[in-house]
C-alpha cells in the first residue's frame, strides 16, 4: 500500500532521486498524447504525494510547477483555471482523505507561488493574483500554519503532513512573519469596499482570533492590528466583550439599567459603521430592545437626523423587517437596515408598500431551496431573504458577482438598488414568489421560465441572498436578449444594455472594436466622443445624473488583455488633489486591481465613496471599450489636447490593443460578451 499510511512500508528514497524519477514521469506525460496521458497521471501523482511528505520536497515542486502544468496535470479537474479559484474550498482539499486531492490541491498552490514570486509567467494569472490568492489561503488555514491539527488531520494520517508541508512552505516565501499583518491590512482594505458579502472576512478574522487564544502558536508582534476587527464580530459593547455566547448576553440584557443599555447601543452602533461588520450580539440587543424599549433602536443603528426621521415616519414596518429578517445569523442585515434608512429611499411612494410584500413574502421552493443549501435551515429562507434586501438597498454598491461570469446581471442589481428600488423589489418578488421573471426587448416579452440558457452554465452559490434568487433568472434574459440579435450588424449591447437595465440607460452607443475583426476601430473619434459626453471640462459642466452601463476592456499586471467586463460609470468629478477622475461600480468581488501600465484602480483616499472604485479621466478612457450616451445631448467631439490624446491612445496600444491594429491584419477575440 503507499507510503503514507505506514512510515515504513517503503524504503527510504533520497530527495534527489525521487526528483529525477518525477522529471522522468513528466517527461513522460509531455510526450503523451492528450488520450494517453491521463495513464501516465497516477505515477506523477504517486512520486510528487512522496516527494511532498519530505520536509524539502515543496521546493521540488514549486520548481517544476510551469512543466507540470502546461504537461497536463491540471487539465480537466476544477484546478484546470487558477484565476477561479476561490480560497475558501482550499481547507477541505488540504483536509481530504483522498491522496490525489489533497496532491493536486497542494501542486496548485505550489504553482501560484511560483507565479507569484515571478519564476512562472502564467497566461492567466498574474504574479499580484496569485500572492493576493496565496494569502486568504494562508488566513484561511492558520490552523495548519502553526500547527493546531484537529480531527481532520487525525483521520488523514500523514497526507496532514503534506498539507501542513506546504502551507508553511508557502508562508515562508509569502513572508511568513508578515503573513497575520498583512493579512489585517487585507482585511480592512476589503471592508473600507463595504462589500454586502462578508462571510470570507469573517473567516479570517475568526481564524486570527483563535490563534491568538492558542497558548502554541507564537505569533510573536504580529496580530496587534486585530482587535477592532476581532470585537466587532465577538464583543463590540461593554456587555458582550468576552464574548459570553447569545444566550448569556440575552440574559444579561434583562438585567441592565436604561443607562447601560444605551451604551450598549452606542456601542455596537459605532463598531457597525467603523468596520461595516455586526456582531450577533447586535441582532440580540435590537430584537430585546424592540419589547418596550425601542427608542434605543435609532442609536443602535448609528442614525442621523435623515435616518431618525425616516425611522419615525415608517416605525411599524421597521419594526416588521426586524421581526421577519434580523436573527444573530443574520446580523448583517442591521447594517444595510441602517443605510437604507440614512437614504431616505423609503419616501418614494412605492418603496414602503413594496417592503411590506417582501416581509410577507410567501416563496417557490425553488428559491427557498437555493437559500436554504447556501445559508442554512435557521433561520427561515425568507429572513435571509429580507436580510440581502434590507443590504442591496442599503449597499448597492456592495453587490459582487461570486465566482460566476454574470458581471451584467450583478451590474443591474446595483443599478436598480442604486436608482430604481422599487424596480428591484418587483424583480425579488417575481424570482422568488412565482420563480419566473418576465422583461421586454423591443416590445416582445422575455421569459426567464423559457429562455435557451444563460452565460453562466450553473449559477454557484457563492453569492448574497438577493442574487442567488434573482441572478439565475436575469443571467437567461440577459443570453435571450443577446440571441434575438443575431443577424444584427456590431455589438449586440448596443440593443441589449438598454432594454436590460432600464429607460435611463442611454440609448446612444460607442464602441471602438469591431466586432467582426475584433480590431481598433476610429480610437481617436470614440475617445473625443467620451470627453465630450462625460469630462465636466468638455461637457459644459454636466454632472452624469443616472449611472450608465459601460464595457472595459480588462487588463492584468503586465497591462495583457484578460477579457471585456461591465461596469458602470457613476460620476466624474475632481479628486482631492484637483485631478479629474471617473469614478464607477465594478462588480468584481473586489475592484482594488492592477490593470498594468501604472493603472492601479483606487478604492479608497482619492475621494471615493464606500463601494466606489476609481481612475484618473485619461486612464480610464484608455481601458473603456464600449459607452453609452443620450443622443439627444451629444454635442461636437471634444477638441482634447492633442498630448493628452496622445497618452491615452498610447495606452491603449501598449495594452488590450496591441494586437488590434487595423493595419497589421492580426484578427483579435469580437467583444461579443461584456
């Protein structure tokens, strides 16, 4: 039998022979043919699961780790794209039973090392991505770091080993003194982004606060940067500081004074609106204090004037949300509660009435189905449900897309919940009560319940509440849409953008690909016609009034093209240090990115709101593919300076169009998907 279930079943090999047979096995595998190789796989997995249980064995690895890829060992598994994986699945492979998963999970991240530390220039990742991957890894799995095995590695038996191999391999090259630190800088980096989404985060802070309650793990200075983050989530008040557990909190709470209650209530409400985190304990305290003593409920949200006003005027269904959507498991709702109040969106005559229905909500059980396997069985679906409501409005610009390629459709939630609550509502209420969206596209109706497909072949479930209902059913209108402009001349967004997202969408259109070639097409024209359209400068001064879908063109460290994105551009407006700048929703997980050519997309210190991500006028423009516009506005082009035309062409060549010069006849990818 192998190796790992007895230290003496096989005879001692030296590291060095071990490596020469793997680049033997590799060889091998290069060789083969693509039907052949997967014969040659179980001798590369077996001699790599040998060479990984030696304390040097990583190294060996990490160095062939470009050979073994691009042999094939990766292909057909879910390891086959590095650029999607997510963090959060790594512990149950590095956990597994099974040798050859527990195998490739580790060549994986051995390989991302690699590229990290610039020894592997791969076509996909790039060396940013992957030390950003490298590390939620390393916080996701501190346990493993410092060596606090449980029953997991027990029943392993001496895979552990390999697990634990790599993780600490990768720590001392990530910078392993550094990795809690920088890890805390990542984390509050995400929050000041104010995501909707916060499960990873809480991960990783719970992960830091149980190593620093591990008498074995010596973190030795590293770590002292976590304790706002550690008692937001497990003692933001007085009353709750040691973490004593709900239910011990719930008992204290009928013991205290009005003058301690209203201090736990200021304090949970100043940690809330520090970190954009909240703690159980604060679902607790709202849902105690609504028995009789709910003129503490202002304070507990952190509201002001706005807030308390729209608080008074709409109290009973407060109220009502609260009893329906707020449980410790679903806390975070307070906080997008608390946003939505501070809008002032529950004025428009729609909002109130339609929050009612949402409350009532009876759902299909497709959609109560989908809640319950992401979230859980408690509370009901339909609390998770108000709680994902009660934060897209809160935070519409806090909408991720998950691990699914459905940029529109998270694009036209925060667009709704931005400009068009009620719009949004009615779209929760068709997805999750009756399990079937219908939209129009030029006056013929498009049903989500009959649609083809949609661009995403499954929807994963890594995704808030409201999305995980609704974005199924967008995503196969969005691909319908797209399918009745077949046949039609350029891009089908120019038809499709403004029929899926809504009347203020302009119906003007600017593109400069062509979609046939996939080449450059009148780049100077369409860069005019942006300034023109959107730089306060050239515009006559016109602030943007409803934000406007528009397509990018993303590129990655090393300024290559990765592929078009939606995005939607919110305002243009000068930054604290005078330079003009665009400021736009991305709905990527996470819109801090280098998209190279020194254009690092800033989310926070140049003037950004929470959510917003933005780049300077000119850097922007050179990354932007696709715009739209009210044609009825459209003035001359902009007589842009020749030299700052000039730059943002160049960056243009020097990046996505490199390759799309009408001139040098090399056809490139048609931007047929945003």
């Amino acid at each position: 039998m192998n190796d790992h279930q007895s230290g003496n079943a096989v005879p001692a090999v030296s590291l060095d022979k071990l490596a020469q047979r793997l680049d033997d096995a590799i060889l091998a595998l290069e060789e083969s043919r693509s039907f052949a190789k997967v014969g040659k796989l179980p001798r590369v997995f077996d001699l790599i699961r040998r060479i990984l249980l030696q304390p040097e064995g990583c190294a060996v690895v990490e160095a062939r780790a470009e050979r073994l890829e691009t042999a094939g060992l990766f292909d057909g598994t879910d390891w086959a794209e590095p650029a999607i994986l997510l963090p959060s699945l790594t512990t149950q492979a590095l956990q597994s039973q099974n040798a050859d998963t527990v195998v490739i999970e580790a060549a994986s991240e051995l390989r991302l090392l690699a590229v990290a530390r610039g020894a592997y220039l791969h076509p996909t990742v790039s060396a940013e991505q992957a030390r950003h991957y490298l590390t939620q890894v390393l916080a996701i799995n501190l346990g493993l770091l410092f060596g606090m095995t449980g029953e997991a590695e027990r029943e392993q038996g001496r895979l552990a080993l390999i697990s634990q191999h790599v993780v600490q391999h990768v720590a001392h090259h990530i910078g392993y003194e550094h990795v809690i630190d920088s890890l805390i800088e990542e984390i509050w980096r995400i929050l000041q982004q104010r995501p909707i989404q916060v499960a990873d985060v809480r991960k990783m802070i719970t992960q830091i606060a149980i190593c620093r309650a591990e008498p074995d793990a010596d973190l030795g200075s590293a770590g002292r940067g976590a304790d706002r983050l550690i008692s937001s989530l497990y003692g933001p008040t007085r009353g709750s500081s040691e973490d004593p557990g709900t239910v011990v909190y719930e008992q204290r709470l009928e013991t205290m004074d009005s003058q301690t209650l209203q201090n736990e209530a200021t304090g949970f409400a100043r940690s809330m609106h520090d970190t954009g985190l909240v703690s159980p304990y604060h679902a607790s305290f709202v849902r105690y204090i609504m028995e009789g003593q709910d003129n503490l409920l202002g304070e507990a949200l952190g509201l002001s004037s706005t807030g308390r006003d729209c608080l008074m005027c709409y109290r009973e269904l407060v109220h009502e949300l609260i009893a329906e959507g707020v449980f410790p498991e679903t806390a975070q709702g307070i906080y997008g509660l608390a946003l939505m109040l501070e809008r002032g969106i529950l004025y428009q005559p729609p909002l109130a009435p339609a929050l009612w229905r949402q409350a009532r909500l009876n759902l299909c059980p497709e959609a109560r189905e989908r809640l319950q396997i992401a979230n859980g069985y408690q509370p009901q679906a339909g609390a998770w449900l108000i709680q994902g409501v009660l934060n897209m409005l809160g935070q519409p610009l806090g909408v991720g897309q998950g691990n699914n390629p459905t940029c529109q459709s998270a694009r036209a939630l925060s667009m709704w919940a931005y400009n068009d609550p009620d719009y949004l509502l009615q779209m929760v209420a068709w997805a999750a009560r009756d399990n079937e969206i219908i939209m129009h596209f030029e006056g013929q109706p498009v049903s989500s319940a009959h649609s083809l497909g949609g661009v995403a072949s499954e929807v994963a479930f890594d995704l808030d509440p409201v999305s995980l209902v609704v974005v199924p059913h967008l995503d196969r209108i969005y691909a319908e849409m797209g399918r009745m402009c077949i046949g039609r001349e350029g891009d089908p967004h120019r038809w499709v953008n403004p029929e899926f997202h809504g009347w203020s969408a302009g119906r003007g259109f600017a593109i400069n690909v062509d979609v046939a070639t996939g080449n450059l097409s009148d780049l100077e024209g369409f860069i005019r016609h942006f300034y023109a359209s959107y730089h306060p400068y050239y515009n006559g001064n016109q602030p943007l009034i409803h934000p406007q879908p528009a397509g990018v063109a993303v590129t990655d460290r090393a300024a290559r093209f990765i592929g078009w994105h939606a995005i939607t551009m919110l305002r243009a407006a000068l930054d604290p240090e005078g330079e003009m700048r665009v400021y736009f929703y991305n709905p990527n997980n996470d819109s801090g990115q280098s998209w190279g050519d020194d254009i690092n997309v800033s989310t926070e210190g140049c003037g950004e709101r929470f959510g917003e991500a933005s780049l300077p006028f000119e850097q922007f423009t050179s990354r932007l593919y696709i715009f739209h516009f009210d044609p009825l506005e459209r003035g001359e082009p902009a007589e842009v300076g020749e030299e700052e035309l000039q730059r943002v062409m160049d960056r243009v060549y020097r990046s996505w169009g490199a390759n799309r010069l009408p001139a040098t006849g090399l056809q490139a990818e048609p931007p047929l998907s945003e």
